[in-house]
C-alpha cells in the first residue's frame, strides 16, 4: 500500500508542459491539422506517446489547446485591433499592418494557423475544419458588428453593407496569410493592406463635403 509520503512525491514529469505546447503549436501551425501525426508531435514536443496523452488526451483536445496557446501569443490581433481602436476602419486598418508583420515574423511558420490548418481533410477530421471555420466567421462577424456601430454613429454612409465589407476584410486577411505561405514578404503585405483600405468606404461627412465639392466645381 502507498503512503502518504509516496503519493506526494510521485514520479516527477520529465518535461515543462508550456514549453511542448509550444512545440505542438508550431507542428500544427506547419504542416496542417491532418498531415500532423503523432509521432510528429512527439518528435516535436520531446516526450512519449504515452506522457502526450496523459498531458494532453487525444490529438484533438491537444489540437484544442494549441489554438489557445495560438490565440493568447500569435494570433487574434484583428479581434483586439477592432475592440480597441474608436472606429471599425481604424481597427481593421491596424490589423491588416499587424497581419503583415505577423504573418512574416522571422523563426516561426508563415500565416495564420486558424486559417490554413485544415484547408484540406478528409471527412475524419471535418468536426476540425468546421470548428476552425467558425472560428473565422466569428471574427468577420465581429467585424460586421463593429461596422453598423459605425454607421450607426454616422462614421460610414448609410447605405454601406456591413455584411459584405465584413466579408471583404475576413478575404484580404485569408489572402494575406496565403501570400506569406507561398513566400512575400512583409513590404509585399503591407502594400496589400494599404491597397484594401482604399476601397473603404468614406465617413458620410466626407462623402458629402467631396459632393459638395463637385457641385461647386
């Protein structure tokens, strides 16, 4: 029978949790939730199959938390930028400068995880690529969320669709991660950014002082 004592000391884990989340977070971010085995991760992370899945479960509920760690360190920047800056095209602006530079970032995998780790599945791992999909319209939901604010407080004319300028931005983000997958660079990305942000809509007093403007002219 244990005692007390044998219980408290138990067998100490050989390896620190954050750093192999860590590891796992890159394998995924790589080569894609599917074409991501286990015994890649294991390589990856350091450990054995068995200290994985006592640590983590399955490779879905690693997966699971690989996206949290993503969230909290690498991604969900256009999120932040949107909630925090005054208007939505202050906010998407500022994400599209941020997605250049994270997208690029030296010594660490090109893009966006959320978005291209399962592009391609088979129909095993189609729970994966729904929740990963969902994960992207919530985010171009906020956005659209973020637009009628605006053109509710008369920062946008009113006759701007939310939904499809939502749509818009979630295209350039989606466009901008494959880009850097595929190699350019981040002055590449920024002058795509720079080029979305001109099909922003105009604030409606601006739209009508330039009305205004060509009348007189």
């Amino acid at each position: 029978m244990a005692t007390k004592e044998t219980k408290q000391r138990g067998r100490p884990r050989s390896f620190d949790r954050e750093t192999a989340l860590e590891q796992a977070v890159r394998s995924f971010w790589e080569q894609g939730y599917e074409a991501t085995s286990i015994a890649d991760l294991t390589r990856a992370m350091g450990i054995s199959a068995p200290s994985l899945y006592a640590a983590f479960g399955d490779k879905r509920a690693l997966f699971d938390e690989v996206l949290a760690e993503y969230a909290r360190h690498h991604g969900g920047f256009l999120s932040r930028a949107v909630a925090e800056e005054p208007t939505a095209r202050r906010g998407v602006a500022r994400a599209l400068r941020e997605a250049a530079v994270a997208y690029t970032w030296p010594g660490r995998p090109r893009g966006c995880l959320v978005i291209s780790a399962a592009l391609n599945t088979s129909p095993a791992s189609a729970e994966v690529a729904a929740s990963l999909r969902e994960m992207r319209r919530s985010t171009v939901r906020g956005i659209a969320g973020a637009i009628r604010a605006d053109i509710a407080a008369g920062e946008l004319p009113a006759d701007t669709d939310a939904t499809a300028l939502a749509d818009y931005v979630g295209a350039v983000i989606q466009g901008m991660s494959q880009q850097a997958r595929d190699g350019a660079e981040q002055e590449a990305l920024e002058a795509i950014a720079e080029l979305a942000m001109r099909a922003w809509p105009r604030p409606a007093g601006a739209r009508k002082a330039g009305e205004l403007k060509g009348s007189a002219a």
